[in-house]
C-alpha cells in the first residue's frame, strides 16, 4: 500500500524578488518525483462548498471558478480537461487534511479556521499525493475570509479578485510550483485588485503543457520541424524557454486562445503588462517598485530630459516632496504596437444583449482612415476558440445565430484593403445567449464566467451605439506585495 503525504512548503518571504530566469517549476515529493494527476483522474473533478464565498452569490462563485479552470483547459498543447460535481456539505475540519475525500474541494475559511501559519496568504492549496510515485489523488483549494473578494469582470480595488487567486491556485492543484518570472500566473505575490494572473503567460503555458502534453500542436516542445504536425514550424521562443511548435498566422484570430500571432506566427502571449506608457490605476498597478502611476500611466522618476523616453519631459511632480517624473501628453506604451491610420468608429448588433437562443444576431460597423476598407468578423464562448463568421471584406455586415447559451464575446477587425496585412484596429463587445426565459445568463454548459481578453494583443473598443474604451492589459504592482499562497 503506497502511503500518501501532504505537501509542505515553507512560506516565502514578503519581499521583492528580482530575477530574469524565465523557467515553470513543477512540485516533486521527497524520493524527488514530480506531482501530477494519473490519466485515469482526469477530467480532474472540483466541488464548491454549499456556503460559496462571502459577500458574493453562489452562481457567480461558481462561474468565476470555472472561468479559472477553463483557463488551464483551453491551452492546446495540454489535454487537461475538468468537470464540475456539484455543491458539497464538505466542513472545514474536513479539508486539507491527510486523509482523502477525493472530492477536490473549493471553500472559504474563517481567520478560526485558519492556520496561523499561512500569513497574508488569500488561498493554499492543498494537495495528497503517493509518496513514491507523485500521483496526486485529491486536492482542496482554501480561500480565506480575512480579506474581501471580487467577482467584477473589471476587477474592484481593495478586493482579492477571484478569478486571478483561483487561477494560480489551480496551477498549484496541477502540479505546478512558483517560477521565478514575475509576469508569470503561477508567481507567488499578488495585490488586491490585480486581475493579470486570470490569463496565462508562455511560462505557465509550457509548464502545464509539460506535465501534460499533447505532442505536435502549438505551444508543444519541440527539436526540429518533424515534432511538428500540419504546417506548423518548431521555432525557438524565448519566452518559454525553448522552441515550440507553432501555426503560420496572420492575425491573433488565427491561433488559438492561449495564443497570439507573433511575427506571422502563433506564439505564447508576450506579457507587456505596467510598462512605461502603459494605463495604471487602483487596479492597474505598475510593473515595478521603481515606477509611479502619473496621470493614469505607468511612468519613472528622473533627474532631467536625457533619463526619459524621447518625447518625453522631466517634470515636477505635484506635491512629491521635489521629486520629478518623466511625462508625456501622448503616453503610448513604449515599444508596443504603433498604431494605424485605419480606426472603427462604431461596432453595434442588433439585437442589444442578452438575446434568446436562436436568434438572428446581426454585427455591423463603420471604419475611417482610408479608401477601402475591409471588415472582419469573429465570435467565441468566453475562453473558448474564435470562429470567424465573415472573413475581411467590403462588406461591413453579417448575421451569427449561437449554437449554445452563455457568455460570448464578439470581435470586429478592420485593415486598409490596400495593404492586406493583420488588423489595423479592432473592437470586442460582450454578448449573452440565454435559454427561452433565462435573462440572467446562465451557462448550462458550465464553461463560461467572467474573462479577460486572453486572445488580443491589442487595445479593444468595447462599444453598443456609445463607445466606452476599455484597456484589457493589467499590470502587477509592487508597492503593497502579499502572498497569494502556501501549499
């Protein structure tokens, strides 16, 4: 009889870390066996205790933290799935102990509850595994209720967002440890309000796709073409380390979701999160200790003209005990993407959400910026793979009927029709496909809930017949850091 162990691990210090290694890590026993789910275990199942979360509804507790496990099942080069059982009567003294349920439960626990050791953290995770062989055979993720939670799509200051705690959280129920990448989900701080870590980064990526692989597609390792399937090229991608697998492409819309289209090709998301230029707020922070969040965008401190951007002034900073900022009125992400002369003007569909399951929905708009312009039109489940309803024409109209109910996200493209290059705008706008009678946006399929882009490399328009500009690129900050784990 193999005996089993919970795993242990000492709390890491609430300190800033500097590091450029660029590697995942994965958890291993103490005979040094990596830890994983057996292939009879998965779907790995998950139970959401009765009492959901504080402050928050069950439904929305429940489709958050689906949202979260879809996140790790949509990764292509991974053949990870999940399967929600239902709600459980589970207690607290009844998890993260050393004796399975095999029910992997997901529960709130009171500061009584808590154990004193697990200082600032917002959730552990605990896992029971076989000692000699690393299989992991039952895991319960504990969120606290010292702090105050977040289910908001757009993240709520002051308030541990869900989705981001549970994601990382649930790399920790697969087998995956803290690397040593700041822009990484799987990264062991956090601070409240921080919705990054909802999506992962090439790091998180090639760590799950190494613990569970599906060989050949994109995002799998790779030595040479013939590890490849299709057309795809086994190129070398620093960011994860090494070479992958990857699509040609012309446009984000061509990979994958986990994926975007790099250099013509589909590669890992490229985290640009709090760089200079980028927008920064009580949820955007900044990527580093080192930057201030200056009229809403991530920027340094300076001495005079020559340590900032060209284009950009040393200034006085109001109120900063004489300490000065660099400052531009056109704050652009510095090295991002330069943007076109082509731009939508409106993106509007008709009906208004949430519309019935069946329904005709018909998606139009109107671009500027050049003679001829070309429209594209895509939808896709939230977390899910985009379907392209009407490839780049003239035509700036077409008609999409749903196949299921749930959360959807429909995204206009637009080019100069003269150039025929990738996007030179694009604009997203969330819609809901409900059953006969339902207006709540229930997902019976249990794979929706709240989301970020996790698509786009671009800033998106989200717009009905007013436009209101969102920027889905969230920024770590390192003023006020906390633990998000221990397990």
């Amino acid at each position: 009889m193999h005996k089993f162990s919970v795993l242990l691990v000492s709390v890491l210090a609430l300190m800033f870390v500097c590091t450029t290694a660029n590697a995942y890590k994965v958890e291993t026993t103490q005979a040094g066996v990596e830890l994983g789910w057996s292939d009879s275990n998965i779907p790995v199942g998950w139970h959401l205790n009765a009492d959901g979360a504080p402050g928050l509804s069950f439904q929305s507790v429940q489709q958050t933290l689906a949202a979260s496990f879809a996140t790790w099942q949509n990764v292509e080069c991974s053949y990870l799935t999940f399967n929600y059982q239902g709600q459980t009567n589970v207690t607290a003294a009844q998890v993260g102990v050393d004796t399975p349920d095999y029910k992997n439960v997901m529960i709130w626990l009171s500061e009584d509850d808590w154990d004193g050791s697990w200082v600032d953290a917002y959730a552990v995770t605990v896992p029971l595994f076989y000692q000699q062989s690393g299989e992991i055979i039952d895991a319960d993720i504990l969120f606290s209720t010292t702090f105050d939670w977040s289910t908001d799509v757009n993240g709520e200051a002051g308030k541990a967002d869900l989705q981001s705690i549970a994601t990382h959280e649930m790399g920790h129920l697969l087998g995956l440890d803290h690397p040593g990448v700041a822009d990484a989900t799987m990264y062991w701080s956090a601070v409240e309000g921080e919705i990054h870590k909802r999506t992962l980064a090439a790091d998180d990526i090639q760590g799950i796709c190494y613990l569970y692989p599906v060989s050949g597609v994109d995002g799998s390792p790779c030595s040479s073409d013939s590890d490849c399937n299709g057309e795809r090229s086994c190129i070398y991608n620093e960011p994860s380390g090494g070479s992958i697998c990857s699509s040609p492409c012309v446009c984000d819309v061509d990979c994958s979701s986990d994926l975007e289209c790099t250099n013509k090709q589909c590669l890992p998301l490229e985290s640009d999160i709090g760089g200079l230029g980028s927008e920064c707020g009580a949820t955007k922070p900044c990527v580093s200790q080192d930057m201030i969040c200056l009229n809403n965008f991530c920027s340094i401190f300076c001495e005079d003209d020559a340590e900032c951007p060209d284009g950009w002034d040393c200034v006085m900073l109001q109120g900063g005990d004489n300490k000065k900022g660099c400052y531009t009125s056109n704050p652009s992400p510095i090295d991002g993407d330069s943007s076109d002369d082509v731009s939508i003007s409106s993106f509007t569909v008709n009906p208004t959400s949430p519309a019935e399951l069946g329904t005709d929905v018909i998606l139009g708009g109107s671009a500027t910026g050049a003679d001829s312009i070309e429209y594209r039109y895509s939808a896709r489940k939230v977390g899910g793979q985009w379907a392209i309803l009407k490839d780049f024409s003239i035509m700036n109209i077409t008609h999409w009927i749903a196949e299921s109910a749930g959360e959807y996200q429909l995204l206009m493209e637009v080019r100069n029709a003269e150039q025929q290059e990738c996007t030179d705008d694009n604009a997203m706008l969330s819609f809901t496909i409900t059953d006969s009678g339902n207006v709540d946006g229930d997902d019976p399929d249990g794979d929706s809930g709240s989301g970020g882009d996790g698509g786009l490399s671009c800033v998106t328009i989200e717009e009905g017949f007013s436009s209101v500009l969102i920027l889905l690129a969230v920024i770590i900050l390192y003023f006020r850091k906390r633990q998000i784990v221990r397990f």
